[in-house]
C-alpha cells in the first residue's frame, strides 16, 4: 500500500484499528492480563521483550489481517523491533494493516481539570525514523477529567498544535483528547470537548486532516458533526475501561466512529494458550469488534 492507498483504506474502510501501544508503567498490567505475573521479569528489557513477544504472537496471527483490522498503534520498541522475521511495520502493509506510533511521552500532573502530553522534545526524529519505516500516522493522548472549559480548550490547542508538527513530518495525527469515563461530569466533558474540536479545527490552518480517538460519548449520535467534519479523516472511539461487550455495544449507536480498542482487544488472550487457542481468542475479539465498528444500531441520534 501506498499512503494514498492507506488514506483510503482508513477514511473508508470496513473495520477497526487495534492499539498495540502500552508502554513504560503500563506494561506490567497488560503483561498481567496476558498472564504473565510481575515477578517472570528482572530488567526493563526483559519486560519489553515479554510485551514484543505478545506483540509479535498477535501480529504473526493468521487471524489477525487487514480483512477486519485496518491499522494498529504501535510502541516505539515495537515499531523498532521485528515480526516474523521482518521489521513491524512492514509485516503489517503486507497484511494489509496501517502502521501507527504513538509519539506521546506521557502527561502532565492534572491543572484545570485536565492532563496535557508532556513536551516531545525529539518529535521531529521520531517522526522522521517512523516514516522511513513506513509509518502511516501517529497517536498522542491526553486526559480530560472534569468538565473546565478552560482546561479543555487547552487541551484541544495542545493537540491540534502537535497535529500540526506531525502533519509537517509527513504523517498523518490521531488526536486523542481521551475523557475519562469515571469522571462525574462526563456529559458536559463531551458537549465542551465537541465545541472545542470544532471550533478549533475549523480555524486550523492548511487543508491537511487528521483522525480523532475519542472516548465514547454519554449521548449516542453526540460526535456525528466531529464524523461529517471536513478535516476530520476519520473519529476512531477507545474502550476507556469497558469491557469488549459493552464497549461494543456502545461503538454501535454511534454512526461512523470505528474502534481503536486496547484492552477490550486483549482481554482473553494468555500466554499459556495453544496456537489454537490464541488464535481462536484472538479472531473473536476481533469479529466482536468489527461488528461493533460496522454494523451500527441506529440508536438515537443528537440533535
């Protein structure tokens, strides 16, 4: 594929994309959820190469193809390591999948009732090394926890301004203004979060899109303008901490959002499985998501 060709297949394309992105504090946990306890490791490399072991059991499944899952957000040592034989983003376009990194380092302690991404100082080579690896697109999150309008706009500028850079690098940005779903003002998070997006990427200069990664509104139908925005390539929902069955649920009243899910991906696979097993586990999940991704329920819709 070429990166029209990936345009096409994501603004498009029938399926979802899996997020393949723990790292740093994270791994344990999704090391855990594989089965694998905390004591199995000694170093930090050896806890990266159990995670890329994972990674690459996923990635090498024959379930696992470009049929149903149209990218994948990749780690930076993932990106950088190998899959069957070949560096990882390329073992993906020839499964027909679109490679994403994720390029934000972490987040900032919470002010005005948000998280920003913590600075990227070394952005530009990363950008640089990931598109000479065949690097569709990037992530980059960032968490809102209560309903600041201040916050969030901050929060909308940060993302919109780091899009920027990584369009000016060739790729193309998933903006993730993640809301977490615990938060006691969630609904208000979304109407303040969907009037900043649109107001600020409306303003944003050049004709270049981006893609959204949003959490799942409270109000099914609430993102459709985000979906229909002409510089919105194409809104991808997290599961946020649902489980697959009702994160699913969920995706499916909502027209046109797609999932880019994590956990609700992973959550049956173990390392003590079968090939068998894994695989069976593994093409499930994925089904289950797909479906969610493309066969929408016709819920209720905003106004």
């Amino acid at each position: 594929m070429n990166t029209s060709e990936m345009t096409a297949k994501i603004a498009a394309g029938k399926g979802f994309i899996a997020a393949l992105d723990q790292s740093g504090g994270s791994t344990p946990k999704a090391l855990k959820g594989y089965g694998i306890e905390e004591g199995a490791w000694s170093t930090e490399e050896e806890m990266f190469g159990l995670i890329h072991d994972m990674r690459s059991r996923i990635i090498t499944s024959p379930v696992f193809t470009g049929e149903k899952v149209l990218g994948a957000i990749l780690f930076e040592r993932t990106m950088d390591g190998q899959a069957g034989g070949q560096p990882v983003p390329q073992a993906l376009i020839e499964k027909g999948i679109i490679p994403f990194i994720k390029i934000d380092k972490g987040l900032e302690d919470e002010a005005n009732g948000v998280q920003l991404m913590k600075p990227m100082p070394e952005l530009d080579a990363l950008l640089a090394k990931s598109k000479a690896l065949g690097v569709y697109g990037t992530k980059e999150r960032s968490v809102i926890n209560s309903a600041n309008r201040e916050g969030i706009a901050a929060i909308v500028a940060q993302q919109i301004e780091i899009g920027l850079q990584v369009l000016a690098g060739g790729l193309v940005p998933m903006l993730e203004p993640e809301i977490n779903i615990k938060s006691d003002t969630r609904a208000e998070c979304d109407a303040i979060l969907l009037d900043e997006l649109t107001k600020q990427l409306s303003a944003m200069p050049g004709e270049a899109k981006v893609m959204l990664k949003l959490s799942l509104p409270v109000e099914p139908g609430k993102y459709d303008s985000l979906v229909d925005h002409p510089r919105v390539l194409r809104v991808v929902a997290l599961s946020g901490g649902y489980q697959r069955p009702e994160a699913c649920a969920e995706l499916a009243k909502n027209r046109g959002i797609i999932a880019s899910f994590s956990r609700a991906l992973l959550e049956d696979l173990r390392s003590q499985m079968s090939d068998d097993q894994f695989n069976a586990s593994l093409g499930g999940a994925i089904d289950e998501i797909y479906k969610g991704s493309t066969e929408k329920t016709g819920a209720a819709v905003s106004a």
